[in-house]
C-alpha cells in the first residue's frame, strides 16, 4: 500500500511540475516571482498533503468553504498557497486587511487596534529609535575596522 501511495505521489508531482518549464511570463502581472521556477507550488503542495492525511486535509477545506464562504477550488487554492509559503501567506492576508480598512501602513493598523493607542505608538516609536541607533553603531564600528584594517596592511601594488 505505501510502495502504491509513493508511486502515485511521484507520478502527481512529476505531472504537475512539468507547467514549471513554460514559457509563459512570470512576474507580479502574473502572480508568481520573476526568479520562481514554480517547481514545487500550491498544486504539488495539496497533492502531498491530501496523501498523507486525507481526513484532515478535507476537514481543513470544508471548514475553509464554510468560514470563508469560498467554493472548493477557491478553498483548496488558499490552502494549497498556504502550504507552500504560511509566512507568505499570512504578510498577504495583513497587507489585504490593512488596505481593505484604509490604513496606510501596519503601524497605523496596530496603534488603531491598541487599546492603549499612546502606549502603543511609544512603543513603536522607542523600538524604531533603538534600532536605528544600533544599524549606525554597527556601521561606524565596522567603517572603523576596514579604515584601521586598510591603514595598517597599505595596498602595494605588484612591481613591473
């Protein structure tokens, strides 16, 4: 049984990556990165997750279909994207709430959700500073070693 499972998973995956090789345009028009070979994507992603759990991976689409109100495909379409990059996925899903409810950037979005808005923006504000003022500190100090670095071993040029 799981020497036939392996071999339709191989199968599943080799017949869905050959669209990898396309001459089709990639980009953001597109959807996909312009640096992406799609070799291994959402399609390939739910073929394996189906193999190996069926019951769950079902569950997970039926509770998509009746939460989101998405059909089946559309269902299966978020999952499959999830799968392939959750990251991804969850930057994509912030960024569409964020411009669905008219913020202009995450920090508008947090300090509008706070409960404490002026503790918030504090916050934010003191952890930008922090950080901004370590980025220097760490530039200078290696500006400082490559300039040291420099003045003691000069370049001299091989002779003729």
């Amino acid at each position: 049984m799981n020497l036939l499972r392996s071999f339709l998973l191989a199968v599943a995956v080799a017949a869905t990556s050959v669209g990898a090789f396309s001459v089709l345009p990639n980009g953001p028009a597109t959807g996909r990165p312009a640096t992406s070979l799609s070799v291994f994507g959402p399609k390939q992603a739910l073929v394996v997750e189906r193999t190996k759990n069926p019951a769950k991976f079902e569950q997970t689409i039926q509770g998509l279909m009746s939460s989101k109100g998405l059909t089946r495909g559309q269902a299966e379409k978020r999952y499959g994207e999830f799968l392939v990059d959750p990251d991804g996925f969850a930057l994509k899903a912030a960024e569409e709430e964020r411009r669905e409810k008219g913020y202009k950037d995450w920090i508008e979005q947090a300090v509008a959700k706070s409960d404490d808005p002026d503790a918030t923006r504090k916050r934010i504000d003191d952890f930008t500073k922090r950080n901004q003022l370590k980025g220097t500190a760490i530039m200078i100090a290696f500006s400082a070693a490559v300039l040291s670095y420099s003045t003691m071993n000069p370049y001299i040029s091989p002779g003729p």
